[in-house]
C-alpha cells in the first residue's frame, strides 16, 4: 500500500455520498414500493400465478358484494330510496 492509495481511501470515506436510485427499486412510496415487490415475486413466480389467484378472488369477491347489493335494491324497490338532492 502505498500513500495515494491511503489519501484515497480517507478522501472517500470522509466525502458526501449521493443515495443512487436503485432503478425498479427506488423507493419513492409505501404503496408503490408494495406494488413492485408483488410483481418482482409473479415475475420470478412463472407457474404458481398466486397474484393472479388473489385478484381473482378480489374480483369474486366485489361481485357477490355488488350481486347482493342488486338484490336488496330489488327487494325494496326504487320507490323506497331516499331523493337525491
């Protein structure tokens, strides 16, 4: 080791470091920082799908939700429903 070597290392130790972004894992929020990590796990998932399984049954979900709904507006009639002002 020689003493250019040594000045080096200190100068960069000691010199301000910039947070370089790490491309698709830049942390700019929560939600999308969730968001990529769910699909960095069905990119490297391939077979499985279980994030296409689970939106899936959100979907099923928000349909029986939705189709019982329908039904109780049915049920009481439009005549029933408050005014809209």
């Amino acid at each position: 080791m020689d003493v250019r070597h040594i000045i080096g290392v200190l100068k960069s130790a000691f010199r301000k470091r910039v947070k370089t972004p790490l491309g698709r894992w830049n942390l700019d929020n929560h939600t999308q920082t969730k968001l990529k990590i769910n699909y960095a796990n069905e990119d490297h998932c391939g077979s499985c799908g279980e994030y296409i399984v689970q939106k899936q049954q959100f979907e099923i979900v928000k349909q029986e939700q939705q189709q019982k709904e329908e039904t109780y507006m049915y049920m009481i009639g439009h005549q029933e429903l408050p005014s809209k002002k």
